[in-house]
C-alpha cells in the first residue's frame, strides 16, 4: 500500500478567511482546515461571542501547522 500525503494547507489563506468574519462570516477558516465541527460551532456563535476569533488570531498558524501535520501523515 503506497503511502501519499495531502497538499499542505497556507496558514496565509487561513488567516484571509479569518479575516471573512469581521464581515459575518464566522468559522470559514475551520471549514478550510477541514474542521468542520469547529467550523459550525463558530458559525452558530459568531466565534464563540468573539472569543474564539480573538483566540484563532494568535493560534491559526498553530492550527494549520497541525493539520499539516495530521495530512503528512494521512491521518485527515
């Protein structure tokens, strides 16, 4: 069984669909991580009441390196 690695996610791009929220969009740049749980959760609470979106803004780059990680290994 040969062993393939999905293409990485750009912390960049996740940061502009981050950027989709100021705007009442809240939660894309889950759904673009494939978050898709997450995603709904920001979607319905609109960041959870900012929070959450206060939060992503220091956190993305974290995030996305750990979904890299997770594709690298063909664990998403």
């Amino acid at each position: 069984m040969a062993a393939y690695s999905l293409p990485p996610k750009d912390s960049g791009l996740a940061y502009v669909f981050m950027l989709l929220t100021l705007v009442g969009v809240a939660g894309v740049q889950h759904f673009y991580l494939g978050r898709i749980f997450r995603g709904i959760v920001w979607l319905l609470t609109w960041g959870l009441f900012g929070i959450g979106t206060i939060y992503d803004i220091f956190t993305l780059k974290r995030q996305t390196r750990q979904v890299n990680q997770r594709r690298a290994m063909g664990w998403d």
